[in-house]
C-alpha cells in the first residue's frame, strides 16, 4: 500500500494527491466536443471518467466509433440519394454540393446519437 504524504499550508496539513497517468490517444474533433459536453453537462460520469483514468480510453473510442460512423452514413445516404461517381464526371459542383449536404446530415445524427447523448 502507497503510504500518503502531506503539505503543510498554514496550520493545516494536505494530502499530496495525483491522478493516474493515462496513455496519450490522439483525440480529434468529435472527441474533444464529447469532453466538453461531458464536462458540462454530465459532471458526474466526467469526474469517474477521469479520477480512474480513463477519459481518454473512452474519448478514443467516442471518436474512432464517430468517424466509422460518418463513413457508412455517407455512403448510405450517397446512394439514397442518387450521388454516383457518374454523377461526379459530369456535373461536379453538382456532386459537391450533394456530398456537403450528405455529410452535414450525417454530422447532424452523429452529434446527436454518439456526441450529446
């Protein structure tokens, strides 16, 4: 068992507490707006997620299953909707505003079932 030390400020004497130290993950976009909603909003779930050491873990996962998501939606959606390669060919700012469009829909239902959920 750790033995606890302490600091001494003024008369009082504080224990020197660290956390655990987490593995460095790259955390992207989803996952970061994953932590501040957490942080905001589920304050609790976010103090367990950290004082154990795995708020990055579960920030990773948040992302890497948000970005595998956004990937099937699209393609989903792109063939829902028509939006070919053949289609790219031949009218191309067409395409584009079709797949911008696509994949803010996708963004939308990601945000709202992994993201704020």
């Amino acid at each position: 068992m750790n033995e606890i030390t302490y600091s001494r400020q003024g008369d009082y004497l504080i224990p020197d507490l660290t956390l655990a130290t987490e593995p460095e993950l790259p955390l992207g976009r989803y996952a970061l707006m994953h932590r501040d909603y957490l942080e905001n909003h589920k304050k609790v779930t976010y103090l367990n997620l950290l004082t154990t050491g795995r708020l990055n873990a579960h920030l990773y996962q948040t992302e890497q299953t948000a970005l595998q998501r956004l990937e099937i939606l699209t393609k989903q959606l792109a063939k829902e909707q028509g939006v070919t390669e053949e289609l790219k060919e031949k009218a191309t700012m067409q395409w584009l505003g079709m797949m911008n469009s696509i994949r803010s829909q996708a963004e939308e239902v990601i945000l709202s079932e992994l993201i704020y959920n």
